[in-house]
C-alpha cells in the first residue's frame, strides 16, 4: 500500500534533492538552478506532481492558451499544462495504489524536462505582448 513513507522513500532512492513541506509534500529540487522545484503531494487516493511554470499575463493569455494547448497534444509525455489560481502550472497525477517508482521518475522527469523546453518560449510569448 502507498503511503507518506513510501513516496518519501521513492524520492530518497530515486536520489533526489527532497524536502519535507508537511506531512505529504515533497519539494524536489533540480539539479538545474533555471528549473523551479518540482512539489510531490499526495491527497489520497491520488498522487500530484506539480511545477509553477509562470504567472498568467494579464494580456495576451490567448496565445499563450493556444501554445500550451498545442504543447499538451504533442509537447509532453506525461503530464499537462494547466492554469490554476492565476499561475500556469505542469501537472501530472497518479493512482496511488497502483503506482510504482518507475512511474513516479519517468512523471517527475516529464515535468522537468518539459520545463526545461518550454520555458523560454512560453515567456518569450508573455514578453511579446506587454
């Protein structure tokens, strides 16, 4: 059965930089200084894997909604682009009773990498608007 401890020591094993937020969240720092850090949370039945990519703009949202949609179709392996409370966030979530390291790294490193891609031509778009 997945619980806390088991997350937590997925990332220890999986060799990452983790930090306990509270009991349940993980900030996972990459190794890359330019990468936000990833949160790891886990609100039963479901695990979260989470990355602030950047904070809407308050013009030219509709380019940027049309990129990451397009992004979404063919941009990520696992995951999405998401808005929540006025940020755009990566997003991926798993089935807690079913998941297994290996999902949990090959979601982690998704986002991450994703990241890493995007970034500068989702703020080049918000940059281009302003």
């Amino acid at each position: 059965m997945i619980d806390n401890e088991t997350i937590e020591s997925f990332l220890i094993t999986m060799g990452l930089s983790v930090e306990q937020l509270r009991d349940g969240m993980w900030r996972v720092h990459d190794d890359n200084e330019n990468t936000p850090p990833v949160i790891i949370s886990y609100e039963p039945p479901i695990v979260y894997v989470r990355l602030k990519v950047m904070d809407l703009p308050e013009t030219g949202r509709e380019a940027l909604y049309s990129r990451l949609l397009a992004l979404n179709a063919n941009g990520i392996a696992f995951g999405a682009y998401a808005v929540e409370d006025n940020q755009v966030v990566l997003l991926d979530t798993m089935h807690a009773a079913s998941m297994e390291i290996k999902e949990l790294q090959a979601s982690i490193e998704s986002v991450l990498l994703a990241a890493g891609e995007h970034y500068r031509e989702l703020q080049g778009l918000v940059r281009g608007v302003e």
